[in-house]
C-alpha cells in the first residue's frame, strides 16, 4: 500500500513554495496525500523562525503528534525549513519524538532520509553549515536550491505559481533570522528559471511571482562576467508565449534600480505593484537595524517609483517596538506611514531573535502592551490610507486574473451558476464580483463599483465567457483582513498555518 504524506506549513511565499516542491517529489516517490496527521505515514511540519510567536505553533503542534507518535510508533514525524536549520539541538531537547530534521538547503533529502528513519528506527537530521564554519563557498554549496520538476496539482491553483529567483540573504538586517535560516545570497541562474516558467505555462500556469528575500538584489553573473539583472530577466521572461502576468517579492529599499521600474512600467505583462519594506520612519532605528538606507533616501526612492511608473500601488512592511524606539522615533513612523499612502502594510511587533545582532547588541525593552498599542495605532493610520487608495479605485475598469470562488461563496456552497469570484487586479487589489462558474483562471474586465479598506467590489464588463454582465454590490462580503490575506500570493508571509492536501 501507497505510503501517505501530511503536511503543516507556517511562514512565507518561500515556505509554501518548499512545501509544495516536498510534496511534488514525495508523490513522485509513490506517496499519496493525507488530510489528516492521524492518516498519514510521514507527518511534516515546515517551519518559520522569524517570529517566536511562529516557533511555539510548531512547538505545540509538535506535542499534538506525541498520541499519535505513541498509538503507531513507526509514524515518521519531520521538522523542515527554518526552524529545523536554526535550532535542531533545541528541537531534539523539546520533542525528542521528532525522526527527521531537515534545514532550508537540505529539502530534496526528505523522501530518503524517511525511508532511512524507518529503516534504522534512528532520528536523521540534514542541515547546512552554519554562516560561521566554513567559507562563503562552502557554506552556499551547502544551501542548495530545491527546485524539482513542477506538478500542478500541487497548488491552490494551476494558473498560479511561485518560482523561487534567489535563495539566502546577505543584508543582514540586526533583528533577522533569515541569513543564517535560508544561508547566503545567491542567484539561480536565468536559463533555469526560465525554462521552469515555459514549464509552469505548459501546465497551464498563467501568472507567475518570483520570489527572492530580496528580489530586487537578483544578479546572475557568468564566468565571462556577463551579467543577468532583475530587469533582464523580466525582459526575456516576458517573451514566454502564454505567460500572463509576473509578479516579484520582496524588494529591498536600497536596491530599487531605475532599469528595475522601466522594466515595471514598460513591460505590459509585470504587475504595477512593489513590495518595499520600510520597517521604521525614524533615522535611530533604522540604523540600529541596520536596514542601510535612511527615511529621507526611502521616501526619495518612494518618489521615483511613482514618476517612472505611473499608477504603481506600493505596499510595505514595518517593526514596531523594536529596541530602543522611542515615542518620538514612532510618531516619526506613523509620519511616514502617513504621508506614503501605501495600498497597504504588514505590520509586526518585534519579536527578539536568539541568535541575531539585535539580540546581542541591544535590550528587547518595549514592553508588549506599548508594542500592541503602537501596532494598532499605525495599523489606524494605514487603514484610513488603505480605504482612501482603495476609494480611488471606484469608477475605474481594472483587468482582474479570476483566482476562484470567494471565501463567502466557498461557504455558502450554493452557486446556481453564479459565483462570487475574487481575483487582483493589475496593481494587486482584491478584486470582488459575481460572475459565471467558469471564470476561473480567465482574465477579465471589472468595473469597480464599491470598495473597502481591503477589497475591490465590481461587476464584470467584457466576458466573452458570460453572457450577461453580472452587476451587483456584495454588501459586506469577502472582506479580506489586512494580514495575511486570502490564499495569497501577496507580500508575505507571517506565521500562517496552511494543512495539506494541495491536490
Ligand atoms: N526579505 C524580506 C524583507 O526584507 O522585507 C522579508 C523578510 S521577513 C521574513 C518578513 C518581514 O518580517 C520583514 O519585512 C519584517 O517586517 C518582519 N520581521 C523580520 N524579523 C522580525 C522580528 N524579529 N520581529 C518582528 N518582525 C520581524
Ligand atoms: Fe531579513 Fe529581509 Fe533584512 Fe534579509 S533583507 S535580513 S530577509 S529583513
């Protein structure tokens, strides 16, 4: 009998995509999914390290297993990604049920490394080096990009896709995990990723988002030094015939490149939408996290994305609470919150990482009620933002790629034909509205009647797979919360918890 996987994952794109690459492979190797962990052979949990709050769900996740582990003792129970890579001497003391823990750079190890677990009834663990034991070469070709033949059935849907550009980071931002998680920065060279894009089309694949930590950073130089930017591989990307839509996250500030946003506005096929992490509005803190850029450089290049591309929607992400920030160093965030008018941003209370510079160097010393107050003041401060960006929307036609049925029309169950379908527009907005069943993965026109602070509310105006435009206004339907959004290949990440079956 067939061998079944189940797997949890928290955390980012880049989490998602390992996931659905580890189970590709596995069902290539003759497992079948299971929905349950109490159904399943191997049990995976793919983990997030950025947040502490992230670790503790895998840590009792992890307990929720130690029945099952006790009823069927030949259940191999899997800890992957970051968690795995950063902490697997801490794992072995809190869950010593744990068979196999297996780091970011290690993942196309899995299938072998269970039967091996099975096999020998002994825990196995595949980790790469740490940054610190060996040299820069070394320690990369220890960190090795999992990037498997695709299998549609894999994900949400199969117009839609991840591919991974770059792995590892090397900014180093003081309160991070993620270089020492994910390893060095290193580019994966274009011919590879443009034939898994020909591939993904192939299969039907119409809108693909690149992912890299900081995407904008790509570079792939030959040994004849030829070099390959972000914006030449959007170039040569966007001569895939069938290739609808291509997206990038996430952009670091410093590295917004003017080739990049000519690229942005001139390429019709890439979204009017960047991810630019700002973290702080205050000089102090930005230093002290060491982001490289100060507020003035930030806004200035805020600036330039808009005049190079026209109608662009930006999004951000920011700290609050981080060492040392002051009431003063806040408001000045809350300032630049204000002013950037972004579509929308995440915002994190911060999280003191072991292991980092942060945690070295300064004290954690904002207690967490100010965190949280401070949270939900900039959060206020960014809705009534978002609701006035989204506003603007009214009145417009956006070309929207159909994902599927809204959350509500999933719930409800009843479709008589009609379906309340959410999609993005071109500039990323949630885009809500009633349409035949067959729209999904078509790309259509929406009028843009309604809108909340989040969502888009339209009916459709040019079908061509409709008979009739459907206009309604879906009152207070699918309103998507402001993070993590729906099913969402939108910025990041956080420590959502996603159960298999993707199938
Ligand atoms: N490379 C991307 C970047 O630089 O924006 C994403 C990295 S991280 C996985 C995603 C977000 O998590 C960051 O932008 C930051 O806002 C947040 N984050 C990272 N470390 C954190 C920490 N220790 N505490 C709270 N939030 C954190
Ligand atoms: Fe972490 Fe992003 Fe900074 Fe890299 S750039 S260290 S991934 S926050």
């Amino acid at each position: 009998m067939a061998k079944k996987v189940y797997i949890e994952t928290v955390g980012c794109q880049m989490n998602v995509l390992d996931s659905e690459l580890v189970i590709g492979a596995l069902r290539r190797d003759g497992y079948e999914i299971a929905a349950e962990a109490a159904d399943a052979d191997l049990v995976l949990f793919n983990t997030c390290s950025v947040r502490e709050h992230a670790e503790e769900k895998v840590y009792s996740a992890l307990g929720r297993v130690i029945p099952l582990k006790r009823k069927r003792p030949e259940t191999i129970v899997g800890v992957l990604g970051c968690m795995a890579q950063k902490d697997q001497e801490l794992i072995r003391k809190r869950a010593p049920h744990v068979d196999l823990v297996i780091g970011t750079g290690q993942l196309a190890r899995v299938s072998e490394l269970a039967a091996r677990a099975r096999e020998t009834r002994q825990p196995q663990y595949a980790l790469s080096l740490g940054r610190a034991e060996a040299g820069r070469h070394e320690v990369e070709a220890s960190f090795v990009s999992f990037d498997p033949i695709r299998d549609a059935s894999m994900r949400p849907t199969p117009f839609q896709a991840f591919v991974r550009v770059q792995i590892g980071c090397d900014k180093f931002c003081t309160y991070c995990v993620v270089p020492s998680t994910r390893g060095p920065e290193q580019s994966r060279p274009p011919e590879h990723i443009l034939a898994e894009v020909r591939q993904l089309v192939q299969q039907g694949c119409k809108e693909v988002t690149l992912i890299g930590q900081t995407v904008n950073s790509y570079e792939f130089e030959r040994g004849d030094g030829r070099r390959t930017r972000l914006s030449d591989l959007l170039s040569q990307m966007h001569d895939v015939a069938g290739l609808e839509r291509i997206k990038f996250v996430t952009n670091f500030p410093k590295d917004m490149t003017d080739d990049l946003l000519d690229a942005v506005r001139d390429l019709p096929k890439v979204m009017k939408y960047l991810h630019v992490p700002a973290q702080s509005g205050c000089d102090d803190v930005l230093k002290r996290m060491k982001r490289l850029y100060s507020v003035a450089e930030y806004r200035e290049m805020l600036d330039r994305c808009r005049q190079r591309v026209p109608g662009v929607a930006i999004s951000s992400d920011f700290i609050v609470g981080f060492c040392g920030e002051s009431e003063a160093s806040f408001a000045k965030t809350i300032d630049l919150v204000r002013d950037a008018k972004f579509k929308n941003s995440f915002i994190f209370k911060y999280s003191e990482r072991p292991g980092t510079k942060a945690s070295e160097k300064f004290t954690d010393d904002i207690p967490d009620e100010v965190k949280k107050r401070r949270n939900n003041d900039l959060l206020a401060v960014q809705n009534a933002n978002s609701m006035a960006d989204h506003r603007a929307q009214i009145g417009k036609t956006v070309e929207v790629l159909v994902e599927g049925p809204s959350k509500r029309a999933l719930a409800s169950g009843n479709s008589n034909g009609i379906v309340q379908f959410t999609g993005r527009a071109m500039t990323d907005h949630i885009v809500v509205f009633d349409g035949a069943e067959r729209l999904a993965g078509r790309t259509v026109e929406v009028h843009i009647d309604d809108a909340s602070a989040f969502t888009l509310y339209g009916r459709v105006v040019t079908t061509g797979f409709a008979n009739e435009p459907v206009a309604v206004r879906l009152g207070d339907a699918d309103e998507a919360p402001a993070y993590p959004a729906p099913l969402d290949h939108a910025p990041p990440r956080e420590e959502k918890r996603i159960g298999l079956p993707l199938a």
